[in-house]
C-alpha cells in the first residue's frame, strides 16, 4: 500500500514519516491486506498536533480517522487506535456477510448476453427486433441488505448487481454509473438513488 505523509503549513519529519509508515502498514495489513492506498497528515496549532489519516480500502470503501495531542507522535498513535477500531469492525461485518450468505436462499434467473456488434451484416434480429443472442447464464439472486449488496459489489468489482431486498422481499438493482457512483434503482421505493459505503463512515 502506498502511503503520503504531509505536514500543513510544517515539516514532519524523517523520524515521524518512518514512524507512522511502519505503524499504519502494520495495522492495515493486520485487518486488510489489499488495501489501495493512504494518506497521513499532520497539522499544528498553537497547543496541540492533530493527525489525520485517510485509507482506501477499495475504490469506495474508505475509513477516516483523527487524533490530537501535544506531541506528534502521540496525536498519530491515537488516530490509528481509532483507525484499528474502525478496521475491525469493518472486518467483522465482512465475516457476518460470508456467513449469512451460506444461510440465505439463493434465487435463480436467467442472464442474456446479446450481441451489439453493429459492424455484422445480420446485427439485428428482424423477427424480434433484438440483437443475436450470444450466450445464456444462469444468474444467482442472493437475498441481502443494501449494505451488504453494496459491500459485494464494490469488493467483486462488480459492474452490476441484482438483489432481493431483504427488508421487502423485492429485487432491486445496483449498477456502476459513468462518473464512477453507483446507482441503485429500488422499484418497491419508487426511487433511484446514488449511494456510497463512504456514506456510513461511521459504520466502518
């Protein structure tokens, strides 16, 4: 994981950069091993430092935590006690996801791929008015919450997911956007929403 240590408006440090290197590697490995990247930046005021630091998990999952302390050190210490905490119950929450899947009925539907190679002389189907039909899956509806559907689309890399929501028992659907958020489209709810684990920063 690659980590940047910055100072606002101060120079940190070799000591400290080494220090909180070594520090938040170990701790990020000790939870989550895959983790992208992190930052780490230490601010001064007139009695206290104050450390911030920023990891990302994945591409949205990512957990913030801050300390403050009359040294640099101990303000560091304390934002990745916080960070630890955070990345603990994040874990736990990925071991009751992988359990309660085992558990749950698991629905199946049937998944089209169609080809859209505009380029082929018989592209569309007159008889249907559709494209050819290239392949048919099997596709597996798991029943779960939203944050957990959530949790397995951003950790699979997914590009879409369908689910049955357990709150209401109807499908829903989460799908990547082209400005990278994810959609969620709820028909029971009547809405379409845009949403992010970073929403439950507290969650995590």
């Amino acid at each position: 994981m690659k980590i940047e240590i910055s100072g606002q408006n101060l120079n940190t440090g070799q000591s400290f950069k080494n220090y909180a290197e070594e520090k938040l590697q170990k701790s990020t490995k000790k939870y989550f091993e895959r983790a992208i990247s992190g930052s780490i930046i230490l601010k001064k005021s007139i009695n206290e430092f104050t450390v911030k630091i920023l990891v990302s998990l994945t591409k949205r999952a990512k957990v913030e935590t801050s300390g403050s302390s009359i040294d640099a050190h101990a303000a560091f210490d304390i934002a990745v006690e916080k960070f630890e905490k955070r990345l603990r119950r994040y874990k736990r929450k990925l071991k009751d996801y992988r359990l309660n899947s085992e558990k749950k009925e698991i629905h199946f539907a049937q998944e089209t791929v169609l080809d859209t190679d505009i380029n082929q002389d018989d592209g569309i189907n007159q008889d249907e008015g559709m494209p050819p039909i290239l392949m048919e899956l099997s596709y597996q509806i798991e029943e779960m919450t939203t944050e957990e559907a959530i949790m397995k689309f951003d950790l699979e890399n997914l590009n879409a997911l369908m689910y049955r929501n357990v709150s209401h028992q109807g499908l829903n659907m989460l799908y990547k956007r082209d400005d990278g958020a994810i959609g969620w489209v709820d028909p029971r709810g009547h809405r379409v929403r845009n949403v992010s684990i970073n929403e439950k920063k507290g969650e995590t």
